[in-house]
C-alpha cells in the first residue's frame, strides 16, 4: 500500500470523527464542505441543499471570504452543472468547467474556476444535497486536476455526509416536538395559576362591594388584597410570557440572552435574582441551548417552588467547555427521593437535556437548606 492511500484513509476517518460530533445542521453542513475542501486538497468548496422552487434551501461555501461571498449577490439556481448534481445519480469530474455545454457562467464577483469534481449527497433514493469542489491546489499533470482516487474519497465522504446531514434533521425535529411540549406545558401551568388568581379577585373584589357601605374598614383591606392578587397575576403574565418567548441565541448569544432573561425575572418576582457571567469560550450550539434550558428550568423551580428569597446564576468557563450554577436558599428538598423529586422539579428532563450534549448535572440540597443546581458542558 502506498503513502497517499494510508494518508487519504487516515484524512476521512478524520472529517467523518468530526462531522459525527455535531448536531445542528448548519454545523454539519459546514463541516462536510471544510472536511471535503481540506482532504481533497481544493481551493474552493461548496454543498447546495436544494428546496422545491428551483433554489437553495441553504448553500454553504469554505475558500471564500465573507467579502467575496456578499459581493457575490443571492444564492445560486438550480442549472448547469448545479442541476446536473441534483438530478443524476454519478459524479461530475472535469478537466474545465468552463468549456463543459452546461456551464451557464457565474456573476462578475464569482472567483475563477477550472478543474471541477461535484457528486450528488443521496439518502435512499433521494437527493439531499450537491458536494462541489474547484481549483485541485496540486493537481496531478494532465487532465483533470481531480483523480479517480479523489472521486472515490469523495464519495466515501458523501455516503457518511448523508448519514450525518439526516442525523442532524432528526436531531432538530426532535428539540422542535420538545420545545413544542415545554411550550404547551407552561400555557398549562400558565392558565391555571393565572385562572386561580382571577377567581381569587373576583370573590375578593365582591365581597369588597358587599362590605363598602356597612363596614369600610374592612371592605378597604378587602381592596387591598384585590390589589395584592392583581400584582401576583401580573407576575405571573409576565413570568410566563419570557418563557413563552424564544430565546435570542443566535442573534445575542449565551451570556446575553441569560443575562436578560434572569433580569425580567428578577424585576416579575419578590425573590432577588442575580446573574454573574462573562469570559466563556463560544460553545456549539446545542449546548449553548441546554445550558439556558437548564437555566430556565432551574429559575422556574426555585421561583415557583421554594420559596427563595434569593437565586444566584452564575455561568463560568470551565477547561474548553463552561459551568452553569443555580443556587437558591428556599426550602430545599432530599435529592434521596429522586421518584418524587425528580418528577417534581423536571430533574430527569434536566439530566436528560445535560446528557445529550455530553455533559453532566449535579444537584445539591437538603431540607430547608436550599438547592444548587450545577451543569457542566465540555465545549467544542
């Protein structure tokens, strides 16, 4: 066996390690496109998923700055070499792209290409995506610059990108259906305390009408508690409407999100609700979602639940990854009884959401000395 197989071999073992650690799409699709670009040793790389009118649903490139790609101008159609991808089960190798009948040219701004490699990504007998290489930096003399050998890793490297690619959809789907049950469960939660405070006013606020005229002194502190239940409900809203609300990870990241999230809690609820973070690493992001699921679920527990009458958020860098802590001083409970605990308190859900992006929860308590929650996430 010669040298260049053994490195080749070695190189896709390496892209298909990595594309496997990921679980968002856009992460995956970036991954395939730099994986390919790098093992076949290309200037330019790109991955097309198409939609149904014709377009990219999402294009993703690696080997072209930001500048260059905004100049660029909109996403590419579905004809040429593009269409040809899309529509055929084998691989595209030519010598120049340029000189092949289908090439339809490409905007001013485009960077130049020549020597071209492009094969379809196919699930079963669907076409998910289009893999496209330019510009081989060593290319072999004569001919085209891409090989049979390099067709041939390319296509080892789309078999597994499929896996990946359809791997990271359901993994999507499947946070969809769970943010959809967390949604649902707080407009529950949400209906029913609001529900059980608007009774309250109600009576409260008759028997007030009842008392105005005999007995002002106590129909004035009836009003009072109308008042008092008016404020709880208002809480309540304003509670549940941040946590209705999606949160703005991608545009504001995590530190910010949190921060703003601990800030409206602490301005809806009586207990004081204090945020320490900064200095983290970015994280990939799905952990960056379960560290602020984890969060919320944290908060509303000890908001709802304990009676704290503080709760310290403190998020920190720990190694690669980072350190979530939620610590109130409320009642506590014994993390003995996890049946009842656990059930109470989403500590499975918690576990669960900590797990799946490979990282731990700890939880500390005792009767009537307060909860710690800890999350540890390894990072990228």
């Amino acid at each position: 066996m010669t040298d260049r197989p053994r490195s080749g071999l070695a190189a896709v073992s390496t892209a298909l390690l990595e594309m496997s650690r990921q679980l968002e799409v856009r992460d995956v699709l970036k991954t395939i496109v730099a994986s390919a670009r790098d093992l076949l040793d290309a200037e330019y790389a790109a991955l097309g998923v198409p939609d149904d009118h014709g377009g990219f649903a999402q294009f993703v490139v690696d080997g072209v700055s930001d500048e260059q790609w905004k100049a660029i101008g909109p996403l590419p159609r579905q004809h040429g070499i593009l269409a040809a991808m899309l529509h055929s089960e084998r691989p595209e190798r030519l010598d120049d792209v340029r000189e092949d009948p289908r090439f339809e040219g490409w905007p001013s701004t485009h960077p130049d290409m020549s020597d071209f490699l492009g094969l379809p990504v196919r699930d079963g007998d669907e076409t998910i995506a289009a893999l496209f290489l330019a510009n081989k930096r060593s290319p072999s003399p004569g001919g085209c610059g891409f090989t049979a050998e390099d067709e041939e890793l390319l296509g080892i490297l789309a078999q597994h990108a499929a896996i990946a690619l359809t791997n990271a959809r359901l993994y999507e789907r499947s946070r969809e259906l769970t943010i959809a049950e967390e949604r649902s469960r707080l407009a529950h939660e949400l209906h029913d305390a609001v529900s059980q405070k608007l009774f309250s006013l109600r009576l409260t606020a008759q028997a007030a009408a009842a008392l105005v005229d005999r007995d002002p002194a106590r129909a004035k502190g009836e009003l009072q508690q109308v008042a008092a239940l008016a404020a709880e409900a208002a809480d309540e809203l304003r509670a549940a409407v941040v946590e209705l609300r999606p949160a703005g990870l991608d545009e504001d990241g995590l530190v910010h999100t949190l921060r703003t999230h601990v800030q409206v809690l602490d301005r809806a609820h009586a207990a004081r609700v204090t945020f320490d973070g900064g200095g983290i690493r970015a994280l990939p992001a799905a952990q960056e979602e379960a560290l602020l699921r984890v969060a919320q679920e944290a908060l509303h527990n000890a908001l709802r639940h304990s009676g704290a009458g503080g709760v310290a958020v403190r998020l920190a860098r720990h190694g690669q990854g980072a350190r979530l802590t939620v610590t109130d001083d409320g009642k506590g409970f014994d993390p003995r009884a996890v049946r009842r605990a656990g059930r109470h308190l989403g500590l499975v859900s918690m576990r669960d959401r900590a797990g799946g992006v490979g990282g731990r929860l700890t939880v500390h308590s005792a009767p009537g000395a307060g909860t710690t929650i800890e999350m540890e996430v390894p990072g990228g």
